[in-house]
C-alpha cells in the first residue's frame, strides 16, 4: 500500500502524505483499521518513532483516531474536521490586526451569502432565521450569550443558501466571533439594537428573495460592524484590555 521512504523531506510528513492520501482516495474507508505502528514502519522503511508522529500529525488534523488496545481508525469526515483546524488556526493568531481581517474578510464572503439565501431559502429557513431574530431580540443574557446568537442569524444565512460548501467556509469564522463580539456588545452602548436592525433589514430582503437588495444590506451591515469592532479595539486598549498588536 505504501511505499519506503527515500526522499530528502521530514520522514514523518512522507508518511502524513501517502497515508492522508490514501484515506482522502478511499483506500482506507471511514471506520476501517489502519495498519499497526510496528507494520507501517515496516511498509514504510522507517522507525516506529516516525511513525508515530506521523499519526499523531493526522489524528490531530481529525482524520484518524487510536483506539487504545484496538488500533488506528479512519474517522469519518463532518463539516466539524474539516472547520476546525482552521478555527484553531484563526483563534492562535488572533490579535488586533486578525480582528480587523476577520471583519474585512466577512465583508467579502456574506454579501454574497445573504443573496445567495435570497435566491435559495425555503419556508423552513425563514422560519428558523425569524426565531433566531426573535430569541435574540428576547434574550437577556449577557455579552456572551448575545454574541453567540448574533452569529447564529450568520451562520443560518450560510445554511439558507442550500450549498453544502458555503456553511463549511463561514463556519470557522462565526464560531471564533462569540469570542470577540462579547466585546463589542459590553463597550457598544447600541450594539444590540443595530445588529437587531440590520437583521431584520437583511431577513427581509431575503423573505423578498431579493439578491441584491440582501447583498447590499448585509454590506451596510458589516460596514457597522467593522466601525463598532475598531471603537471596542481603541476603548479596550485605553483600559489596557487589548489583544496585543503585531510588530
């Protein structure tokens, strides 16, 4: 199945890449059993010590598991292993300037999300986005809480679009954001009730199926957005609470 190591590259990325490639290639399907450390590094040519930080590389990328006392597995691929890594990536290189991108990044990607929901939506997605406007407006929770189901409209728009891939790429970004809009919710007197005001506004172009009426408000929207993020990041820097900027 795999074939000993010559190359003049890390030994443990060959063995990442031959054996990534055969799960992604279906060699090895989702649950099945992986060779043991002791026979891959036969296969291989390599040291068992390779070896294991070769699996170790993959079980932290999601997509092999060991089973202490039955062996090495294939998991099944979610949208979850597949988001996660780049979560993780966004949330340790998250400062100042990340933030600003994170924003700008948004505004790149929603616009073009909300018309697609526009064009896309069912009756059942406009059902579960008035909930999410109505449990948000009702909601007195704190900055976290408001946070979170701020992001859930978001994040329920992508869903909306019926494109199995669109969730996939915003989901990293609506997940880390609970960690930062808390902010903005406790130093932005209004925050609440502009994100309210926007939602609305953006749900019902898309209730009109209005694709371009949804990309524009969605833009008007994170335009605020980015304006609420920079004041919050100039009001926690003066009370010394600031993600340090890059130098």
């Amino acid at each position: 199945m795999f074939k000993s190591v010559e190359e003049r590259v890390p030994i443990k990325e060959i063995i990442v890449k031959q054996i990534e490639e055969a799960i992604l290639d279906k060699k090895y399907l989702p649950g099945s059993k992986l060779p043991t450390e002791l026979e891959l590094g036969e296969q291989f040519g390599v040291s068992r010590t390779s070896v294991r930080e070769a699996i170790q590389i993959l079980s932290a990328r999601g997509l092999i598991s060991v089973e202490k006392g039955r062996g090495i597995f294939v998991n099944k691929i979610t949208s979850e292993s597949v988001s996660v890594p780049l979560r993780n990536f966004l949330k340790l290189k998250l400062d100042r300037n990340s933030i600003i991108d994170l924003t700008h990044a948004r505004q790149i990607l929603e616009p073009t999300i909300a018309r697609e929901a526009a064009l896309n939506r069912t009756d059942d997605d406009i059902k579960i986005l008035e909930n999410d406007i109505a449990i948000h407006r009702e909601s007195k929770g704190n900055s976290t809480k408001l946070a979170e189901l701020d992001m859930k409209f978001h994040y329920d728009i992508a869903l909306a679009t019926n494109n199995i891939v669109v969730p996939l790429l915003i989901e990293p970004i609506t997940s880390l954001l609970p960690e930062i809009k808390p902010y903005v919710y406790a130093n932005i007197e209004d925050a609440k009730e502009v994100a309210l005001t926007f939602h609305r506004r953006i749900l019902d172009a898309i209730i009109q199926k209005d694709g371009d009426l949804a990309f524009n408000e969605m833009m008007i929207h994170l335009t605020t957005a980015e304006k609420h993020a920079k004041e919050t990041l100039d009001i926690l820097k003066n009370k010394n609470q600031i993600i340090k900027e890059k130098k």
